[in-house]
C-alpha cells in the first residue's frame, strides 16, 4: 500500500467511525412486513442438524488492497496458512462479510480468505460515507478483477476453493467463468444467474407476492406513499427506489434503503427474526451499501451479458461444483440451482453435486444450510487434497 493510500484509509476509518452518529441508531422498521408465527420457537431453539459451523478463530492477517479506482479492499486470512487457499464472495451486491462466514471452512485445512467488495463493509469508500466514490467503477468485471488481485497479493498459486451465496454465487460463477484455470472448486448457496426473470420475480412484477404477499405489498407501498407520480413509478419500482437512494436528504436514503432491505430480509428464512433485521436496519454501514449497491446491480443487469453464466459453463466443466439451495427459498428460486446443474451435467461437468434442503429458505444461517454448506465444504476439502 502506498504512503497516500494508507493515509487515505486511515482519513477514511475516521470518517467511518464518526458519520454513524449522523443516523438514527433506532432501525426504521415503518415498511417492514410482520413475519409469521413461530409457535414451536424455532428463532429461538432451532431443529439440531448433524453439523454446525466450526469454532471461531481469529484472524492471522488483515490488511486494506489498492485495487484502484479509488476503491480498498479490507480482507483478512485466517486458518491454515498452508492450508487450501478457499475464498468467501458475500452477496448483496454489497451486504460485506462478517467472522462468522469463517466458519464454514474446517480451519485446519483451509487457508481462508474473507473479503468486503467495493462499497460495502470495512472496504473503503463505504457507500454511507461516500455514495459517489462506492459506485465507481463498481461493476462484475471490476470485482472478478478485485478478485484476482487479491489472490495474487497473497501470493496464492490458484483458489482450491471459491465459495459464494446468492450474488456471491453469480460473482463466483463470473470469476472462475473468467479465470478457470485459477480455481479448483465452486461451492454455491442460494444461486442466482441473473437472469431478467430473477431480477423481475423478485423486484418488478410481484413473483413473491404468492408466497409472502405482505412483504411485496409493503415493498409497493413505500414507493407510493412517498410518490408524485404513482402511475409511472408503479411500473418501475427498482428506478424509483434508485431514484430515492440517490436523494440528497440522507434521512430519504436511509427511509428508502430500510424498505428496499426490510422486505429482502423479511422473505429471506424460513423463520424470520424481527431482531435480526433490525439489526441490519439499524446500521447505516450495511444498510446503505446492501441497498445501494443492490439496485445499482439490478438495475445495470448484474453487468453481464444476458444468459451469460449459463451460455459459459463449459469454461468450467473440470472444476468440482458442489450447490445447495433451500428448498423453500423465496429470494433465489430453486430453478436457478436446477438449470445450472443441468448445464453442468450437460457440458460433462463429472463431478456436480447439488442438494435441495428442505425447510429451508435463502440465508446462509438457515441450519439446514449450515448443514450442508459444512458438510459440502468438509467433502471438497478431501477432494482436493487428493488431488495434492
């Protein structure tokens, strides 16, 4: 890191622990639909699947990569030093990382490397702090960049594994898509293609509506208490919350962002815990980005070609692909799993192992995920040390 940039982020850490004061810490919870009941308490005391995350552990190295554009990246390694290097792709776009995604590697095996994408997280700007500088240059070929040089600042030959969730999962497909000889295994939660009918299901015209009819109500309905012309934004609901996210008056972004998130993470598990959401609400630092960075993304298509990932897999069929998908997920449908697991089967992918998980939904902390992420993550870890 250079001497202007190292002082630029430590100007900027400053920024990050003071502008929080400028919102309210209370989450905004006005257009946020009631979840449903949970009569046996599983928010609680939730069903025991065979296995859970592994312990905590601390970091071995963390530090901030000039990927340029004015944009660093805040990374750390923990585990195995000599372990299989594995990477974690949070999604979002722009929901960052936290410790616990650590948890998911067996850390006497896996070198494991957790990063925040542009915008989001501790990577600088953060979009709360610097909407304009979040958003340059933030696209997909920008962070399958962003992914690369990391790999090659820590010196790491090629990814042994590259695990990703729902956006993560279309940004790991995008980078090994791109850099295939550069990575040995995909393991994939909740997948989404980015496919116009992914994006419209979920945002546009009301897919979710037939399951959770609430929250979509409650996700129109923002737009059109807060709206001077109901009769065109109605038919472009993603532009009209861009629209409002992009407003001058921080306590309109902070309404819009707490309504665009809320109705996300009110379709996003099984069982919804209220104090989970305000949790995420009630932190501009990862409201803002998740929000912010969301919409930029649907908005532009995820930034690829439409059919891409699907149209590419044949750049892949020698990597091992394990899937998991919850079975009753609202925000990533099970037929985006499905169609890329045919893809693969198709092109002569050998080794493609997708698992539906009943009585789960999208979150990566859905215990029956946990489940089979862990035991998906254990299988490859013995896969490629056979390999080595």
């Amino acid at each position: 890191m250079t001497v202007a940039t190292y002082t630029a982020v430590i100007l900027a850490l400053v920024m990050l622990s003071s502008s929080a004061e400028s919102f309210s810490a209370k989450a905004n919870v006005a257009y946020v639909s009631r979840p449903a009941s949970d009569a046996a308490g599983q928010i609680g005391k939730p069903v025991q699947y065979p296995r859970d995350l592994y312990p905590e552990i601390e970091p071995l190295e963390e530090g901030f990569l000039d990927v340029g554009d004015g944009h660093c990246l805040a990374y750390d390694v923990s585990g195995n030093p000599d372990g299989i290097p594995a990477v974690f792709l949070h999604g979002g776009p722009g929901a960052g990382v936290s410790p616990r995604v650590r948890r998911f590697f067996d850390p006497e095996k896996y070198k494991i490397v957790i990063f925040d994408q542009r915008g989001s997280g501790k990577s600088i700007p953060n979009a709360s702090d610097d909407l304009d500088g979040s958003l340059v240059e933030n696209t997909t070929p920008k962070l399958v960049e962003d992914i690369d040089k990391l790999r090659r600042h820590l010196q790491i030959e090629k990814w042994g594994l590259v695990l990703g969730g729902s956006w993560g999962s279309t940004l790991a497909l995008a980078y090994a898509e791109t850099y295939p000889e550069d990575v040995d295994s995909l393991l994939l939660r909740g997948v989404f293609l980015f496919g116009p009918d992914e994006v419209d299901y979920l945002f546009c015209n009301g897919g979710t509506y037939g399951q959770n009819p609430q929250a979509w109500e409650t996700y129109c309905q923002y737009i059109q208490d807060t709206s001077q012309d109901w009769d065109r934004e109605q038919k472009n609901l993603l532009g009209a919350y861009w629209d409002r996210l992009l407003n001058t008056d921080p306590a309109v972004r902070e309404a819009a962002a707490s309504a665009f998130v809320g109705y996300e993470l009110s379709i996003s598990k099984t069982y919804i815990d209220p104090a989970v959401i305000e949790e995420y609400l009630g932190d501009p630092k990862i409201l803002i980005p998740f929000a912010v960075m969301e919409v930029h993304y649907m908005l532009n298509a995820g930034f690829l070609r439409r059919g891409q990932l699907i149209d590419s897999v044949n750049r892949i069929k020698h990597l091992k692909v394990s899937i998991c998908h919850g079975r009753g997920d609202y925000v990533c449908q099970p037929q985006a799993a499905w169609r890329l697991h045919q893809a693969l089967k198709k092109v002569g992918c050998s080794y493609v192992d997708l698992e539906f998980v009943s009585g789960a939904g999208h979150s990566d902390s859905e215990p029956g995920l946990v489940d089979a992420m862990v035991r998906a993550s254990d299988k490859l870890a013995i896969e490629l040390m056979k390999k080595g």
